[in-house]
C-alpha cells in the first residue's frame, strides 16, 4: 500500500490529471451541468481520439496482425439466460458495509487496512461470513478483528466507526425490455464484453473458418453498477473494455497427441506448436501483452505481475494473473490475464441446449496413425476448446497512458517562452497523439484559407494524418497547447517561408528544430511516425 507521503503526492499528481483533461478537452464530468453522475463519464475533442487510438493500438496488435484471431462486435444487451449461464446473475457481487454514522456505503475491502493482504483477506473473510449466514454484527467484527489484529477504518475519515454486517451487492444493470407486464423481458446491460464471444462462438468460428487454436476479439462498454466508483476513470459504472478470448485444445488430448508421437507443428507468429499445453498458451499470452505494453510507450517499472493464489480465483478461472500499473493513487490491475478452462462454453452449452463441441479432425487422424481406434479418437477429438482471456479496460488504460505520458520541465521552457515557467508535456507515443501535427502561421499576416500554411494543413489531413491549424495567440502558447495535448510535432510557417518554401518542425520532446521544404513535410511527417 502507499505510504501517507506517497498518498498526498499521488492525490497531487492526479488532480493535475484531472485538471488537464478538463482544460484541454480529454475527459469531462457527466452530465456536470445537472451536478453529474458518479461513475459516468464523457471523452472531448481530444480524449475520443486518443481513446480512438489507444482501441486502434490493441485491435491492430491483437487481431489485424494475426491471421488467428477475428473480431466481434455483440449488442450491449443481452437476454438473462446469457447471463445466468455465465454466472453473473447468481454470483458476479461485491460484499459491502454500511457505516452507521455516516450513512456512507463502502466495498469491505476499500474500508482502510494496513496493507493490501489485510484488504484482499477481509474480502475472502466477508465472501465467507454471508455464505455462512452470519448476521451478528458483534460476532464477524470481532471474528474480523481477532484475524487481522486490529479494526479497519472509514477510508474518509481514517477513523473506526460502526459498521454492519456485509451482505451481497448484485453489480449488473438490469433492464426490462419491450412492454412491461406481460410478454415483457428482462435482459442486462453486457458486465464484460467476452460473454457474447462465447455465445457466439460456433458462429464465429463457422464463419471465418477457423480452427483450434483461434481466438475472437472483442472491444466496447461494459456496465457494473459498482459500490464506490472511484480515482476518475480506474472505477466507472459505465467503461469499455478490450478481451481476447483465445481457444486451444484441452490437455487430455494434448497429452495423447504426444503419446501418438504426433508431430509439434510450429505455431504462426512465435506462438506455442500444436502440442501446447493450456499453461504454455497462458505464458505465451502474458508475454505478448507485456511486449504490447512496450511497444504502447509504457515503460516496464511501471508495470508489475500480481499472480492469484488459488483461494482468490473468480469462479470461472483455474489460473489468473493481474497486470497492474504504478497509477498515482498507487498500484492498480491494469488488466487481467485468465485460464478459463472450458466453463464458459460448458455453461451456455449447457443453458441453452446447443452444442458448442469442436470437431478436430486433424487431432484425430493423428490418434489413428498413432494406433488409437476410430472411434476412442474421434471422442478425444470432439472437444469444448480451454480458453486463454487477455481482458484490460480502455478507460484503464487511457489512464495509465495519460499517467505515463505526463510531464512538467522547468529548463527546457527558457527559449521559448518566460525562464522558469513549467511546460506541462505530453510525452504520447506519436501514434497515439490526438494530433500528429500542428501548422502554425507565424502571423496573421500569413494566416487565411488562401495561405500557404494552411494548404500545407490540407495537404497533411489529406495524407489521412490528423492535424490541427492553429493562428491564435503568440506561438508561444501555440506550442503550450499542443506540448498540453502531446503533439509532437508543430510546424511553423515564418516570413522565410515565403522566400525559401520552407517551414520549421519543432520537436515536442527534443525541441529541436528542423528547417524542411514545404513539398517534403508530409513524406517527412510520414517517416518520422514510421519510426514509433
Ligand atoms: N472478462 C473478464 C473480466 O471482465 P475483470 O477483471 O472483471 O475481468 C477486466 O475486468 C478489466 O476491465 C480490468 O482489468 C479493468 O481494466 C477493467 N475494469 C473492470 N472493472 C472496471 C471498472 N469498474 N471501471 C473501469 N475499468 C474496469
């Protein structure tokens, strides 16, 4: 857990976050003109490109570059029986408190401990009191408090106070559908996107013609009716989210596969051979997200792996790990990476009476020739796939980038604007800028829609790179504006221009300016995004 210290500076460091993203357009409050709504909020101009980007950045790395994972993308609601079957309906719910005194509502793990363990155990703690039915405040808060050595208290106040007893909170949105009454249904706003994976995997599969081992890819909202949404966009009620669902033979048939002494055929892309076990496609997974990582311009100390131990995992999974980031309020899941094993597709099989089986036959004809008979084979090859899940939310990680990405220098402001000011940069990778570019005409002299410079803005927008032109105020604060949103680079059209046909492209993170010809900035812009 973060120290006090720790704590006070990463409070700091956030409201600056939020601040930012409010002056120059990234994230606002919902609603905020009626006073809002907790959990809920509204991207600007520039936050919905890079939120645009960021989903652009993982559908490119997770599904456009492989030729073994395809795209989804399901309603947002779904009939109760998806979601009963996935379990969500009977037990995807938080156990919370109420304080007496303060008629504050609280998960029993946010209550303040002394460490993170001691908050994870008072979960399991709580999960286990109301499965066994206690309801005497006395006894499961003593029974608490003999267990960790001390009362936890009100995280707003730092003080103890009088709880009750925990109790289930349900954290689906549900929603009547059509005429109430009778012939009315009820279904659920979607709680994470991978349940219509799995409904729709035999479709899915049948239609792109794939086969074990493959993978379907789905990003958009998801909906939880969370207790205490919280640390701006970590803990929202309404958040998008971007899952890999990745399906490989079950182990039972891996194992004989080696025994038939069937050939290991390499994987596409450095992927694990055809007799891989579930755990070597779950190491494979996690490795390629944290190469993802890297390449988003997320450095590794910022990252660390948090390993479930098995008393702690889900109900769906039989291994999990969270990628958890160094966010401002301290170490946060990022993203969760899970052996599912074949609950999901054994559930809606089983729910909805469809078969969801897979029919290898190469896994078969490779048990023959390995002297198995026909008919034991074509039973070991008729399988529900395990399934590796990659799930991170977007709005996490719009965060965690914005978290990265945030800088304040002192001396490199000096040239350009009043000694000792702070420039506030956003040091975003370029492809995720909301603008790879600006132009600015050095004076409205040389600013109008029949300028030069700004030909050269529609020559760049028409190059498909976005851009902005901007001629208000000294270019001073043009290159504050843009340093505040991570342009990286600004192009400024002077009166030399006129005379050399050439313009300066300033460096967002270098400053270093470079004198180019007006008919070579857009292949140069090009270049120079290539190298990201
Ligand atoms: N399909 C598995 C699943 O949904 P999860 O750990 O509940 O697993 C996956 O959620 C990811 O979704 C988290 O790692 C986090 O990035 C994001 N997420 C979950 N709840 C969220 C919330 N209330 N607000 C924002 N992001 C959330």
């Amino acid at each position: 857990m973060a120290t006090l210290g720790e704590q006070v500076s990463g409070m700091q460091q956030m409201d600056k976050l939020v601040t930012l993203c409010k002056r120059r357009g990234f994230v606002f409050a919902n609603a905020e003109v009626y006073s809002g709504l907790s959990g809920f909020w509204d991207y600007g101009p520039v936050g919905v490109e890079l939120k645009r980007n960021i989903e652009r950045f993982w559908w490119d790395y997770m599904v456009r570059s492989r030729d073994n994972v395809v795209g989804l993308d399901s309603a947002l609601i779904g009939p109760e029986a998806v979601w009963v079957a996935s379990g969500h309906v009977g037990a995807f719910h938080d156990a919370l408190v109420d304080d007496k005194n303060s008629k504050e509502r609280f998960r029993i793990d946010q209550l303040l401990y002394r460490s993170e363990e001691d908050a994870e155990a008072a979960e399991v703690y709580a999960l286990k009191a109301i499965a066994d039915g206690i309801d005497d405040e006395a006894v499961f808060w003593d029974g608490l408090q003999e267990q960790l050595g001390y009362f936890p208290l009100n995280p707003n106040t730092g003080k103890e106070s009088r709880f009750t007893v925990p109790r289930h909170f349900n954290l689906m949105f549900r929603q009547g559908i059509g005429a109430t009454g009778e012939g009315g249904q009820t279904g659920y706003l979607r709680a994470e996107t991978c349940q219509p994976i799995f409904v729709d995997f035999d479709q899915t599969r049948v239609s792109s013609r794939q086969r074990v081992p493959f993978g379907i890819a789905q990003t958009g909202k998801a909906f939880r009716n969370e207790i205490n949404p919280r640390n701006f966009l970590y803990r929202a009620r309404e958040f998008s989210q971007m899952e890999l669902e990745f399906f490989v033979r079950p182990d039972q048939l891996v194992e004989q596969l080696r025994a038939a002494q069937a050939p290991d055929a390499p994987g596409l892309h450095d992927q694990p051979g055809a007799l891989a076990t579930t755990m070597q496609w779950y190491d494979y997974w996690l490795g390629e997200r944290r190469s993802y990582y890297t390449a988003l311009g997320i450095g590794d100390e910022l990252l660390r792996i948090h390993d479930h131990p098995p008393e702690k995992l889900a109900h769906y999974a039989q291994a999990a790990c969270d990628i958890e980031f160094s966010f401002p309020f301290g170490w946060g899941e990022l993203e969760g990476v899970h052996h599912r094993g074949d609950y999901d597709l054994r559930q809606h099989q089983q729910h909805s009476g469809k078969k969801f089986e897979y029919f290898d036959d190469e896994a078969q004809r490779q048990l023959v020739e390995g002297g198995m008979n026909k008919d034991e084979a074509r039973g070991l090859a008729t399988y529900l796939p395990n399934c590796i899940e990659t799930s991170v939310g977007l709005d996490r990680t719009f965060l965690a980038v914005l978290t990265a990405a945030y800088d304040e220098d002192v001396q490199q402001t000096k040239h350009e604007d009043k000694e000792g000011d702070i420039r506030i940069v956003l040091r975003l990778n370029p492809r995720l800028a909301p603008f790879k570019c600006a132009v600015f005409p050095l004076s409205k002299k040389l600013s109008g829609p029949d300028s030069r410079g700004y030909g050269l803005y529609r020559e760049l927008l028409a190059a498909g790179l976005s851009a902005e032109y901007d001629d208000v105020g000294s270019i001073g604060k043009r290159y504050r504006r843009h340093d505040e949103v991570g342009t990286p680079w600004c192009i400024t059209y002077d009166f030399d221009s006129e005379q050399d046909d050439a313009v300066t492209i300033r460096d967002r993170d270098s400053l270093a300016q470079d004198r180019v010809p007006l008919s070579q900035v857009v292949g140069e812009i090009e270049r120079r995004l290539k190298q990201c």
